[in-house]
C-alpha cells in the first residue's frame, strides 16, 4: 500500500515532537498510557447507558508486554479503538486531539455541567513521544461497533501506511519496536520489566484502570514430605499478571476514610523518610478551582535542606497523572519544607504536559495552599505545642527568613508562627502570648539580642526592664534582629531593645539629674573618647545601666548584633558593616569613680583603665577582643 504523507508541515514537526518538546525519553510510557486510560475511558462512558457494550469497570484494563528476543514493547488496551477515520485522522494529523473533542462533545451534552470521566489527553501530541525511543511504531485498533480492524504504521519521518488486518476485539494494540542501544542511550531499559513497573509507579501510579504485566519471577519450591536433613532448597521460575499501579490516590478518597497509618506509610514510602510527619493537610476544594491536594509538615529538616541542591515544590498531578515531580510554583519560599501533592484538572499545562503556564488557577491553588499550610501550623501552636516546638527547632530558621524576604512582603502572614526565648516563662513564646502577658501600663514589646539566652539574662543593661516585672525576648538566631527589623510593630506596639535610651520613661527630674552628672563626667567622657580614638564614636553617661558599670552600645542602623552576623557570612566584606560603638558607663558606679581619680592624678593609668572597660563591653557584648594577650597583660599591670 501506498505511503500517506502526514498532513500539517509533518515532517519538521514530528521531529520537533520527537526530539524538542519532551524532556525525559521515559515520558513515552506516561503518555501512552495516558491514551490507553482515555479510550478505557470512553467506553466505560459509553457502557453506563449501553448495555451491548458487555463489559463492567472491573473487565478494563490496559496491558504491557514487553518482548527482549522481538525487542518489542506492546501497551494494549480494551477500549473504545478506533476506525479507519479516527486513526488518520488522529495518527495521521499531528497535533489533533480525539480525547480533546470526546471531552468538548460531552461537555455540550451535559449542557456545561460536570462530565462524568476525566480525559487526560488533550494536545494530541503524546502518541508521538513513542518515536523517541522506537523506530519503527504499530498501531492495531478495532472500534467498538465496529467488524473491522485496521493497523497504522509509522516510522516517524516521511508518512504512515494504514492497512485492513484482524483483531478479536475493541481495543488498541500499540506495538513499540526499540530503538538498539547507543553510545549514550540505553534503550534496552523500556524492554525490563522492574523498570517498566518503575516508570509506570512514578508517572501512571492512580490511572483508574489496572496496568498489568505478565511477571517473571522465582519462588523457593514446597519442602517435600520425605526431604532428608541434607535437603537443600530448590527455586523455580514463574509467570505471574501482575497489577503495577494502586489505582486509587490516598488523596482522592474523603479524609474521614484514611486512618493515621496510611497517611504516615503514603509519606514515608513517597519522600524515603524514616520518622512519621508532624502533620498532614488533606484539602478537597470545589467552586472555581477544583483540587486535591495532600500536605505533610516533616518533624525533621532533610540533610540538604540548607544546600542549593535541594529543591521546594509539590508533585502534580492532572487527572491522576503524574506532570511534574516538584511544582515549584505551588510552594512559597517560607513553606519550602512542606511535602505533599496537588492534582487538579484546572491546571493548564504545556504542550509536553511536563511544565505548567502561569495561570489564574495556578496562583489561586498556591495561595489557597499557603492559607491552609499557615492554618494547620496554628493549630499545632495552639493545640499541640510539643509538636510545633519540634517544628519549630527543625524550620523556625525559614519562617524568620521568609519574615525578612521580599522587603517584608509576608511579615503579616508570618508573623503568628514566629516563637521566641521568654524571660519571664523560661521556655518559647509566641508575640501573641507575649502581648497577653504585657501589664496594661508596658508600652513596648522588649527585646536583647544575643548568642545564647543564658547571657542575655546577665546583661547590665537588662536589669531595669526586669526589675519594671517586664518580659524580655532573648533572640539567639542570625536572622533574629533583621526579623524584629521587618515587623517594627506587633499590633501597633512597637519593638524596643533593652539598649535604647527610651526603652523606659523617665521623669523631667531623671532628666535634668541625669544632664547634670554628664556635664559634671565631661572631662572623664572627653578622655574616654581621647584614648580609645576611632574603637568607639562616643562616650556617654548611661540612662540603661542600674547597677552594671559598663556596657557597649550601637548608634545607627547597623546593630552590635548585625555587626557579629556580618562578619561570620562575609568576613571580608564585614569591615564596611560595622556597627558605631557607644562606650556607656554608670556614673555611680565604683569603676567610674577609680577612672575619674585617675585621669586627676594619673593618666597612664586612667588609659589602662578607659582599655579595661571598653574590653570588658566587648565581651558583655559578646564581641571578640582584637587582642586577648594584650588585655590579659593589661589586667595583670592594673593588679600588679
């Protein structure tokens, strides 16, 4: 029989098909698959009001059978098949989707309402994904109704033939044969029946319809009876249908009929984890966007968690199909820890059906996932802390991040999940907590900064917030002073760290007793700044110190702790981060009244001293000394 020509420039775009549009050559199985599941399903529409149709759901299948003598893979299926017509017009037209017209025939029908199976296919390329590991490609397909068969051949570069033949039954026989192995492909792989059954678990695991193959395998024989102690096992071969997929996805089924267990081993055995996740979200939404969706909260980071190798998203799916292992799109940065799926029919995908098009539907589903991720990690908050304190330990260092990201962007999505160490409650709080502990006369939400909480509580400077009966957030984390940054307010009250000057109020006879003492300690202050020269920007008589003699201060927007931060990420670039250091000291203290009588009556030792004190506010600070053997020599000069 003459060759036909394939129609629409076929020849440059079967090549663009083969060879541009798909990524992975193991897609072929997906998409084949995929149009044997969308003629199942057609007939099995068909039969619900057809009663010569003879077959019940249970009687479809689709079947693979690969051959490595013929080097030949067969999916056959018992579908709808297709007449002369239909295969030139669908095989022979690249590009035409039947599924396409099935599904917009049926959605006149129905008058616009819910059709009643889903199609998957609608670009009418998928087929030819087949040439990208075949070179040579039969198509066998007798339609339902029909008494004829007939069989497309193609191999995919000047046309197709298209011949009468015989076939039993309804159905599509799609006969691959494989391309031999070269130095860069390894073809004989889609010949091997545990990796076609891995191919058909990751892409095609809840097709509705049984993928089965015919199994070698190998079984330990029956002991026999009279078997002496010297008897020795014996194997056998066998052949065994096998169903490959599950078929029902755990997040098609209602929440109220999955147990715990099944959640658990369905997250295991999807992401290789070892512990039960803290939490799973189970969404079924209707209305303008339909989806399902299933999300889990790990309990522990992954070990590339903080790596640029690692990679956030959500595997989507499309009626069941498996489109992409990680949707990027689906997850905001703040939540790239979160695990899960999304299968939705409203995604609209591209041609390879591998990529999504930035839609609508696509950033309504992502934010309603964002809502649903924040909700769920409240309610741990709140219902069970021990669980989202290990949430926390394990992903709180991303949630301050996402604070700060973006200019701030999300700072008031994110601000309800944030914990931190509590002065007066020994353990993490949240700033809500924190607000409802506040007496009513505390005007600021009070904060120190530093590496451990431990020596937060000891800083000087922290003493008079605690002797008010104010709580004090110690923040211990990098990105802890940036996140307060961000927020600058928590429900109109402010943040104030217990090194502002204005941290507390004070009286016009504070003022006026505290400008006298620094007018009277002008000479001491002078010399401070005289000696220490460039170290700090100034010397001042403190308004935060109680009992404390010294500590160190920042003036301007980069803070003490911003500084240290700084120097561990970029320490060669840290030196035009640094903080403006303010020298405080307490006038009433016993250290000031030594410097003061010593810059009268000697000033080589007011020097040592002014050094002393300004190293011994480094290390409050938790600053490092430039010179740690040179303080220790000058501690034992002033003892000495």
């Amino acid at each position: 029989m003459a060759k036909k020509q394939f129609k629409a420039e076929s020849k440059r775009l079967l090549d663009l098909m083969i060879n541009s549009i798909y990524t992975h050559k193991e897609i072929f199985l997906r998409e084949l698959i995929s149009n044997a599941s969308d003629a199942v399903d057609k007939l099995a529409y068909k039969a619900l009001t057809d009663d010569q149709v003879g077959l019940n759901r249970s009687d479809f299948k689709i079947t693979l059978t690969p051959d490595q003598i013929a080097r030949t893979l067969t999916i056959s299926d018992n579908g709808i098949g297709m007449t002369k017509e239909e295969l030139e017009q669908n095989l022979g037209t690249i590009a035409r989707s039947g599924s396409l017209q099935f599904k917009q025939e049926l959605a006149k029908q129905e008058n616009g309402g819910e059709h009643a199976t889903d199609i998957i296919g609608q670009f009418g390329v998928g087929f030819y994904s087949a040439f990208m590991v075949a070179d040579h490609v039969t198509v066998t397909s007798r339609a339902y109704g029909s008494d004829e068969a007939w069989q497309w051949a193609s191999d995919g570069a000047d046309g197709y033939t298209l011949t009468p033949c015989g076939k039993e039954s309804a159905g599509t026989d799609i006969v691959l044969h494989i391309k031999q192995n070269t130095e860069d492909d390894h073809y004989d792989e889609y010949l091997e029946q545990y990796r076609l059954a891995e191919l058909v678990k990751k892409y095609s695991d809840y097709i509705h319809y049984p993928i089965v193959m015919l199994m070698h395998k190998s079984r330990q024989k029956p002991r026999p009876e009279d078997a002496g102690d010297d008897y020795k096992p014996e194997w056998e071969d066998f052949d065994e249908w096998e169903t490959l997929n599950s078929m029902v996805p755990l997040w098609q089924r209602p929440k109220g009929e999955v147990t715990a267990e099944e959640y658990n081993q369905f997250y295991k055995e999807k992401y290789g984890d070892w512990e039960d996740p803290l939490s799973v979200v189970h969404v079924s939404a209707e209305g303008a966007v339909e989806y399902k969706a299933m999300l889990y909260i790990p309990s522990h980071a992954p070990y590339d968690f903080h790596s640029r190798e690692y990679q956030k998203g959500l595997q989507l799916y499309s009626s069941g199909v498996l489109i992409m292992d990680k949707c990027a799109d689906l997850l905001p940065e703040h939540f790239r820890f979160v695990k899960g799926v999304v299968d939705s029919q409203d995604f609209s995908l591209n041609i390879s059906r591998e990529m999504l098009q930035h839609t609508r539907q696509l950033k309504v589903i992502a934010g309603n996932l964002e809502k649903k991720i924040k909700a769920e990690l409240l309610r741990l908050q709140k219902d069970d802390r021990e669980k989202y304190e290990t949430f926390w330990k394990a992903f709180g260092t991303q949630i301050k991040v996402g604070v700060v990201s973006d200019y701030g962007a999300h700072k008031e999505l994110l601000k309800d999940l944030l914990l931190f160490f509590s002065s007066k409650e020994g353990k993490l709080t949240s700033l809500a907590e924190y607000k409802a502990r506040m007496p009513v006369e505390q005007k600021y939400i009070y904060y120190a900064c530093g590496e451990d909480a431990g020596q937060l509580a000891k800083l000087p400077q922290a003493e008079r917030i605690r002797d008010k009966g104010y709580e004090i957030l110690y923040l211990t984390d990098e990105p802890d002073q940036f996140v307060i940054d961000a927020l600058g307010a928590v429900d109109e009250v402010a943040f104030k760290s217990v090194d502002d000057a204005d941290a507390l109020p004070e009286t016009d006879e504070e003022k006026a007793a505290l400008e006298q003492k620094a007018e009277e300690s002008k000479p001491v202050l002078d010399f401070l700044k005289e000696t220490l020269g460039d170290a700090i920007k100034e010397a001042r008589v403190s308004k935060i110190l109680k009992s404390g003699a010294v500590c160190l201060t920042a003036d301007g927007p980069i803070t003490l702790e911003m500084e240290k931060y700084f120097q561990r990420v970029d320490p060669e670039n840290a030196k035009s981060m640094k903080a403006q250091r303010v020298l405080e000291l307490n006038p009433d203290s016993a250290a000031f009244a030594a410097l003061s009588r010593a810059v009268e009556s000697d000033r080589d030792k007011a020097a040592r001293y002014a050094k002393l004190l300004y190293a011994q506010a480094q290390l409050i600070a938790g600053l490092p000394l430039e010179d740690p053997a040179g303080y220790t020599e000058l501690v034992c000069s002033l003892i000495n």
